[in-house]
C-alpha cells in the first residue's frame, strides 16, 4: 500500500508519499493555492492506494477541494496531535545542525525551513503503522 499525506495549511500544505513499509517516496510543502494539480501530478507518478490527511485547522476546506481533484482515491483522516514536534525532531535527524549551532541542542532550535513536509511524512507513517522507533 502507498498513501499520500497532506499536512493542510492555509498558506502551505506538507505533501508526502510513503510507501507501506515506511519509506519516503517523496516529500515537498506547496502552496494551498496548488494543492490540487500537486495532488494530482503525485497520483498519476505514484499511484498511492489512499489520501492521508491531517486533521488540522483547513482540513475540511482540504477534504474538499482533494474530493473533488481525485474522488476515486479513499481519503482518511489522522489526528495531528504532536506532529509538529516530532517533525522538528525528524529534521534535525535528517538535517543536524553544523558549524557553532552543533553545541545547541536541537530542542532549543528552530528549522530553518517549515517542516510540513515532515507532518506530512509522520502522518501517513502513523497511517501506515510503519513510525521509525
């Protein structure tokens, strides 16, 4: 099984296909404004088996607008609990610091860059039952 997740945003949305044994097949964040065709250029690479989405602040307007870009594809809904501080975590494994910021413990940094591509990974991993120990 292959899910695509989406971590929706009003202004971003993190966007992750996994494989169903965890793999990171590929991940992005994209403008809201796009979600669409975004969605629907990963379904015709990917072919995922299921929509992932989480179940923040737009996730009904999200719903939606993927409802009616791809209604063949069955679309389950994840709590969001905590994700954002595992995805900071999960950057700075994938991402650790260099330079002076090394001696900084990550807890007390911020990514650089937004990390919804990382929420997006985390919830179809918790989907999927396949979340790195």
């Amino acid at each position: 099984m292959t899910a695509l997740a989406i971590d929706p945003g009003r202004e971003k949305c993190g966007v992750a296909v996994v494989a169903g044994d965890g793999r990171v097949l590929e991940q992005s964040v994209v403008a809201t404004a796009r979600l669409a065709d975004e969605i629907t250029a990963r379904v015709r690479q990917f072919a995922p088996d299921i929509i992932v989405l989480g179940n923040g602040t737009t996730s009904r307007s999200a719903e939606e607008t993927l409802r009616k870009a791809r209604p063949e594809i069955p679309i389950a809904v994840v709590d969001e609990y905590r994700t954002t501080d595992d995805a900071r975590i999960a950057y700075w494994k994938a991402h650790p610091p260099t330079g002076w910021r090394r001696i900084l413990p990550t807890g007390m940094q911020v990514p650089p860059v937004p990390v919804d591509d990382f929420v997006a990974v985390i919830l179809a991993q918790r989907y999927l039952g396949t979340v790195p120990k």
